[in-house]
C-alpha cells in the first residue's frame, strides 16, 4: 500500500484500503486519482481546490464563458433528456440541480408546471433574466418545494453526496423524485480497453468521485431512498471508440461518422450494457 494513502478512508465504505489508480488530473497535475480497493470507489487524493467560490466565479469554464458555443455543445444532450424524461416532466414542478446554461429547464419550460435552476455559477445570471428562468444561486435560498429534481453530471462534483440528496428531501413534495446522470467509472474505454489516452483526458479536477451502479445504489439507499431504476446509457458511438483506440483522440463519433452503422452500434450498445460498461449512469428514485 501506499503510505501517503494509509490513513485516509474510503467515504463509501469507510475502509482504510486505499491505492494510486491514476498518478494526476488532466487540469492539476499535483493531484491524484485515488481508488478503494474493497469497493472500487474512485476519488481524488483532495478536494480542498473545490470551494463553492471555485464554481460561482465560473472555475469550470476557466473564467471565459463563450455562452453560444457552450449552449451548442450541450444542445443535444439537452434534447436527449427531455426526450428521454419527459413523461417524468409534464405538468410537474421541476427543479434543475447544477442546471449550467439552462438548456434542459428552457426544454422542460414548455411541457412542466414550472421549472427552477440551481446553479452556482454567477456568470449567467443576466442570460437567466432574459430567458426569464428562475435560478438560485444556493440551496439555502429555495422555499419552494419541486415534483421532481434532476441533477445531470453533478453529483460527481459534489464532496459529500450522500449529505446532499438527504438535504434535497427537504425540497421535494410527497413522492417527489430525483433524476441522476453520471460519469459511469466503469466505462470500457478503461475498464475493458484500458485506454491510457482516455485516461489522461478524463480524470479531471472537478471530477471529485467516479461512480459505478454499485455506488450509486449504496449512496441512494444510505440517503434513504427508494430506488425505481439504475440503468447503463452510452452517449457516444462505436465510432467514438474506435477513435480513441485508433488515434488517442476525443471527436471520434463527429469525425468518423460516415463509418457508422446504426446496427451495428446498437448490438455494439448491447454489449456494453451488458458489461455494465456505458458511458453514462441513469437513476431515478423517490422519497
Ligand atoms: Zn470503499
């Protein structure tokens, strides 16, 4: 075992068996990417560079936020998940926990009985005025309570998640639901092609845990939820991945897009499913 490790537990199974998994971050290259090795939890050797400062003074997008581009890449994904939760939405009070640009709330606007924001970067605020969304800089600023709340891509950011979604309950009416998406860490391009080249992409500063569905269970049961479903999604295409293997490159599925087949990428899918290694982590669970 690594000594620098020996006394730091693990927070999901409180285990003092910790080991290097990866030697930096892509962004911060002084810190590591730690694992469990009872549990397989993965975590950065620090969080002390994430401070709620760090988001409200847009650390994420590096002070220099060019909203149009940034609205334009996250368009699609906006789009997939009010497609793909819409019946969760409609006629419903949703809340949009870490909601970004608001892309997903100005969807879910049209359908939902309301829709709020919760994000902690400050540098859209007037963009939020003229789009007229409603967005709270913090949690202790909501009265409100909400149907349903999705986080997409943040609880991976969060230092204590499980705190939070107990907090959350406080926030949601009677059968309320919340609605996750993550980073799935047992994603094959490194738990089956161990993709060092992804890796090195991948492993970021703000990316404080990596979960599997095994993790995400535990974290909702132990906020005492109820769980209605963990599911595999993969975002990116069999060309994504064969770009990676092939050059070491993100933009596969844009680039090589004229090689995919549409069957071949759902039997491609099956299979990852079935590994339990998609990209992406989807639960849904209720009060
Ligand atoms: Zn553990």
């Amino acid at each position: 075992m690594n000594k620098k490790f020996e006394n730091q537990k693990c927070y999901l199974c409180h285990q003092k068996n910790i080991e290097e998994y990866f030697p930096y971050t892509r962004d911060n290259k002084n810190i590591k990417v730690l694992k469990c090795k009872n549990c397989n939890l993965v975590f950065l050797s620090t969080f002390k560079h994430i401070q709620n400062e760090f988001y409200e003074n847009s650390g994420m997008h590096k002070g220099t936020i060019e909203l149009q581009n940034w609205i334009k890449n996250t368009s699609e994904d906006d789009l997939r998940r009010f497609n793909q939760f819409k019946d969760n939405i409609k006629d419903k009070k949703i809340l949009d926990f870490g909601c970004g640009n608001g892309g997903f709330l100005l969807k879910a606007k049209k359908i939902a009985q309301s829709v709020s924001g919760l994000e902690l970067d400050q540098g859209l605020n007037n963009y939020f005025k003229e789009q007229n969304l409603k967005v709270y800089s913090s949690l202790e600023q909501i009265k409100d309570k909400f149907d349903v709340i999705t986080m997409f891509h943040v609880l991976e950011h969060i230092a204590k998640p499980i705190e939070l979604l107990t907090s959350l309950k406080k926030l949601l009416n009677k059968n309320g639901k919340i609605i996750v998406e993550v980073p799935n860490a047992n994603d094959a391009l490194i738990s089956i092609y161990e993709n060092r080249a992804f890796q090195d992409f991948t492993y970021w500063s703000c990316h404080l845990f990596l979960f599997n569905e095994d993790h995400l269970r535990d974290i909702i049961i132990k906020a005492d939820f109820k769980i209605n479903y963990i599911n595999q999604y993969q975002r990116y295409p069999i060309t994504n991945h064969l770009y990676w293997l092939a050059k070491g490159l993100p933009g596969g599925h844009e680039k090589w897009n004229h090689l995919l087949s549409e069957d071949l990428n759902k039997e491609y899918i099956k299979m990852l499913k079935g590994q339990k290694a998609c990209d992406s982590i989807l639960a849904s669970f209720t009060t």
